[in-house]
C-alpha cells in the first residue's frame, strides 16, 4: 500500500512539473506571437505614414511647378 502511495506522488509530482512547463512554454509563445504581431503592425503604420508624406511632398512640387510655372 505504502509503494502505491509512493508511486502516486511521483506521478503527481511528475504532472505537476509536466504542466508547468507546458504552460510555461505556453505563456513564452503567447509573447513571442503578441511582440510579433506588434512589430507587423508598426511596420505597416510606418509604411503608411511613408507614402502619406510621398504624396505631400509630390503635391507640394506639383502646387510649386504650377506656381511658378504661370498655369
């Protein structure tokens, strides 16, 4: 009886350090994946706040040639 007992606390506590690490593991690739998705959309808001400025910058010469160009 005494061995069984025995066997069900290492099985207890092999579980137990089985899932922490599982969960662990779990909570590591949760960040990993919110940093990445984090870094995707700072990529695209820079992307869009790139040609945003482009396209001022090609209306400010066009508005400039016009000016200066008499028509």
């Amino acid at each position: 009886m005494s061995e069984l007992l025995l066997f069900s606390m290492y099985l207890f506590g092999f579980c137990f350090v089985l899932f922490a690490l599982i969960m662990g593991g779990v909570g590591i690739y949760g960040i990993a994946e919110e940093k990445r998705i984090y870094e995707e959309k700072v990529i695209a808001h820079k992307k869009i706040v790139l040609r945003q400025q482009r396209e001022r910058e090609e209306e400010e010469i066009k508005a400039r040639d016009k000016a200066v160009g008499g028509g």
